[in-house]
C-alpha cells in the first residue's frame, strides 16, 4: 500500500486513519483492542484520539480512549509500528484547557502517560485558543519536540485566518509550524473546508486528515429517514440535519457508484475523500468488523473521473 507523507513532516500514513473516538465511548476496551489489532493486520498504521475522549459520555472524565490505546500498544509491544496522534486544548475540567504554555506542558505529561509512550508523533490543537498568543503554544510545541516528545504538531477546527497568521508566525519566528490540518470535510460538509481552506493546505504542503470523514455515518445509507434516526443508538443524534433533498441526493449517488463499482456507499464516500486536492487521509472510526472491513476496502477502491464528478454534482450546494 503506497504511503503518503504528512505535510513536510517525517510522518507516512496509509490513506486512511482509524479514528479513536469511539474507544472508551461505543466501544469497551476488549472490543476496542479487536478493531486495532485488525486495523493493523489489514495494513494500516495511523491512529487518531484526543485527551478529552470521551468526556461527552455520562460517567466519563477523558482520557478513556488514550488510555484504551496505551493499554493495547503496552500487550502488543508494536509502538515503533504505528503511528499515534492525539489532541489538547478541549476543556478536561476546571482549569485544564486551552493553548497556554502551562497547559500543553502538564497536558502532553497526561497524555504520554496514558499512552504508555515516550513519544507522540502527531500533537495537534484540539481547537483554537483565541486567549492565548499563537507565538506562546508554538513555542510549547519547539520545547516538546526539543524535548523528544513530540515528532510534528497539527492544528484542528482552525479557520482560514488563523491558520495562515500561525503559519505566517511559525517561518517568522524559526518556530515548529503545523504540518497538518485536521478539519470537518465529507461529501455533504464540503462548502467551509473547499471555500477557505484547500487552497491553503495545497499552496503550503499542509497534511490534511479529515474528521466526520462519513457525516457522522450517514453517508454509510444507514440513516435514510427520522424512523433509521431512533434505531441508530448513540449516533442517531447527530445525522438528524443530514436528512435533506441534497442529503438524499447524495446517497443515490453514492448507491449506483458502489452497485457499479461492487462496493459500498462508505468505501465509496471515502474514496472521494482520498481522491481529493490535499487530503492525505480520512479518519473514519469502527464499531464491528464488518463497519473495518468497510472503512479499509475505501484504499484500494479507485474511482474514475466520471464517478468523481457524479458525486461532486451529487453533492452540490444547494
């Protein structure tokens, strides 16, 4: 499987990254060892979590999912096989968020603790800190990748502003810039990332690794009417507003490219993605092995032009 390169960094990634989101949240750590021990014997490497996963779930502090990863990367003993990020800045309790220097130093200690690892290859910002100068986390991140801790750094939910002023600052100051951006983008979700922000990541080698890569599973055709909605468990919830003309659109289009091509509405959806102008890999997560089997099928699906552009048309605003 031909690898692709993250940005500038020293990081290659498969076309697809395994989402950890769901480690610690859907999934129970027996089950979540399952889905990374076959993510890993079907050829891929690259695994996504953040800090804060999954503080959103009753009962739940953050944390869970690194340390669900830690744990496994512990038993397996293949942490120089794989490739780990994760995220800081999302709120993990009174006191504990945001881009300061203070934070990120106590933060990445928390994180390479629960990960059971010396090194984090990719450190991104959760989101942006409005609060804290962008010189302050930059210059926390040069420390931490002095320091050996951190391999690359990357920036998530960053508008185009902000991105390019934190670019802009980085090459001014001799300072680590962000080697990828990790945005909301899929097949419904285009206008923000295609309008303001591909043109960036293209013209300044930015990585680009993309979250809701399957809108939250809709693009999967699982969620077709408000009645799919109340069966679809902890997810139903937030596929509600994908439920439109343009939404219905999209998964007819989705269905006669994956009849044609013997495949799937999801490999499909993620073959899009991986075909895009700067997307180096979508993130998309698992709950079962037939959902991987799915999600790792996209990479060697290739599409032609014509399937591209029938999506695009599929998938155009309004």
């Amino acid at each position: 499987m031909q690898k692709r390169r993250l940005g500038q960094s020293q990081i290659l990634t498969a076309p697809l990254v395994l989402g950890g989101n769901v480690f610690g949240w859907t999934l129970n750590e027996a089950d979540s060892f399952r889905i990374l021990d076959e993510f890993v014997g079907a050829g891929f490497d690259f695994i996504d979590t953040a800090d804060s996963y999954s503080n959103f779930v009753p009962g739940n502090v953050g944390g869970e999912s690194e340390t669900i990863i830690g744990k496994w990367l512990a038993q397996r003993g293949n942490r120089n096989r794989v490739v780990i990020a994760t995220k800081v800045g999302t709120r993990m309790g009174p006191d504990m968020q945001g881009l300061s220097k203070a934070y990120i130093f106590r933060a990445v200690e928390d994180s390479l603790r629960r990960l059971q690892t010396d090194t984090i290859d990719l450190y991104q910002s959760h989101r942006d800190d409005p609060a804290t100068p962008l010189e302050e986390t930059l210059e926390a991140y040069a420390e931490l990748i002095r320091q050996g801790k951190v391999r690359a750094i990357g920036a998530s939910n960053y508008d185009a502003a902000r991105l390019v002023e934190a670019l802009d600052i980085a090459k001014r100051e001799s300072l680590p810039r962000y080697e990828s951006l990790q945005p909301q983008y899929n097949l419904y979700d285009r206008a923000d990332y295609e309008t303001n922000l591909e043109s960036i990541c293209v013209e300044r080698g930015l990585g680009v690794i993309t979250y809701f890569s399957l809108a939250s599973g809709f693009l999967t055709g699982k969620y077709r009417s408000p009645a799919d909605l109340k069966a679809g468990g902890a997810r139903g919830g937030f596929v509600g507003h994908y439920l439109t003309p343009r939404g219905q659109r999209i998964l007819r289009a989705l269905d006669e490219i994956a009849a044609s091509h013997h495949s799937t509405p999801a490999s499909v959806a993620l073959a899009w993605l991986m075909a895009r102008p700067g997307v180096t890999a979508p993130i998309a997560s698992a709950t079962s092995s037939a959902q991987l089997k799915t999600l790792v099928s996209a990479a060697q699906l290739q599409l032609e032009q014509a399937a591209i552009e029938a999506l695009d048309l599929a998938s155009s605003s309004p």
